[in-house]
C-alpha cells in the first residue's frame, strides 16, 4: 500500500509538471501581459495562457467569425479568441462592470485589433444574451458568474449555429467539484452543468484540463 501511495504522488507530481509546461508553452505577448497585469490589480481572475491558447484554437478550428463572450475582464480571453476567429470576425463581450471593459477595449487596440473587431455589451449576462440572434454564433465563451451556468447553456444553444462551440471556464472550481465535502451553491450549480452536459443528446462534449478546467461541447447538427 506505501509503495502504491507512492506511485500516486509521483503521477500527480508528473501531471502538475506537464501542466504546468502546457501553460508556459504558450507565450504572450505585451499586449497580453498588460491585461493580465490590469486584471491582478483589480483582483480578477483571468484565463491562464494554457486556457487562452486552448480557446484560440477553437476558434481556429471552428472558423469563427461571430463569437459572444460572458465575462470580458480585462481582455485576456478576448485576446486569445480574436486572435483565432477570423481576420473580419466580430466578438461580442457582455460584462456588468463597464470600467473592465474599458481596459479590455485599451487591450484590443494594443494587441492591434481594430475597434469594429468587437462589439462590447454592459450588464448582466442573463438580461442581454436574449438579444442576440438565434442561431448566429460560432462560439460562445462562459466565464462569468457560476451560478448562472446552467442558464448560459440553454442561451447558449440558442445561439450557436448547428457545429457550434460552447465552453465553460473554471468547472474545476479549484479543486472543489470533486471535493466530497460540503460545498457552496455555485460548485453544486458546475457539477449540475457538468452532468447535464454530458448526458445532453445535443451535444458532443469533452473536459480540457488547462487552467481551472475549460469545458468544450459542439452542437450537434
């Protein structure tokens, strides 16, 4: 059983390292480290560069034109998708706090998108999203308040067009989804999220381990 205990803390030990190496594969750039910079002042948390790169590269794949962000911060994660949407892409970002946005917006620019690349909405996320068009998005990126997430899906399949991305940030919750002990409402709304996810016949979904864990789901045709 010792030699069993051991074995285990040397796999965890292996997968923090090779965690941690996916983070510091991707590098950033000025621009980037000013937002993240903005966002550790403000005390936010933002997408760590592993998360933002796996973001990018959805984007990528999925040719995204039209994105709808929950939760611009200060730009991190805004950054990270337009640099994989396409070149005349428009990334629509709610956030409640327009001071953040603000700061995102000096971002952009400083990350050399021009102004019409996005399209910034104040205010709660629930009031706004059901403004936006059926059916007229590529990818929809969550990363605002967790109690809300159960909500954000079923904008969110609203939204996307069939072949379309759904993400959810922070489902790891720092380690607390899988914690058996007591914990708060939103961690028990996450592993709601989480179930209904993965039992959704709309939906092919899979669990990315970068930063506090991003879940990824495409609509089904």
């Amino acid at each position: 059983m010792r030699q069993l205990r051991g074995q285990e803390r040397a796999i965890t030990a292996n997968r923090q390292t090779s965690w941690a190496f996916a983070d510091a594969f991707v590098a950033e750039d000025e621009a980037l480290r000013w937002a993240r910079e903005r966002a550790d002042e403000a005390g936010l948390p933002s997408v760590s560069p592993g998360t933002g790169g796996a973001l990018r590269l959805l984007a990528a794949t999925a040719d995204a034109k039209a994105v709808a962000e929950i939760g611009t911060g200060t730009g991190v994660s805004g950054i990270y998708l337009l640099l994989g949407m396409r070149p005349d892409g428009v990334l629509t970002t709610v956030d409640l706090q327009p001071e953040r946005q603000q700061l995102a917006k000096t971002a952009f620019r400083a990350a050399g998108f021009a102004g019409n690349r996005a399209r910034f909405i104040p205010g709660r996320a629930l009031d706004v999203l059901p403004r936006l068009a059926d059916g007229g998005y590529d990818l929809v990126f969550c990363d605002g308040d967790r109690l809300e997430y159960l909500d954000y899906l079923a904008e969110s399949l609203r939204l996307l067009r069939p072949g379309g991305l759904v993400c959810f940030e922070g489902v790891f919750a720092d380690g607390r989804t899988i914690d058996s002990s007591a914990q708060p409402a939103e961690v028990q709304r996450v592993r709601e999220l989480l179930r209904a996810v993965r039992e959704s016949q709309d939906l092919v979904a899979s669990l990315l381990p970068v930063g506090d864990g991003l879940l990824c789901a495409v609509r089904r045709g």
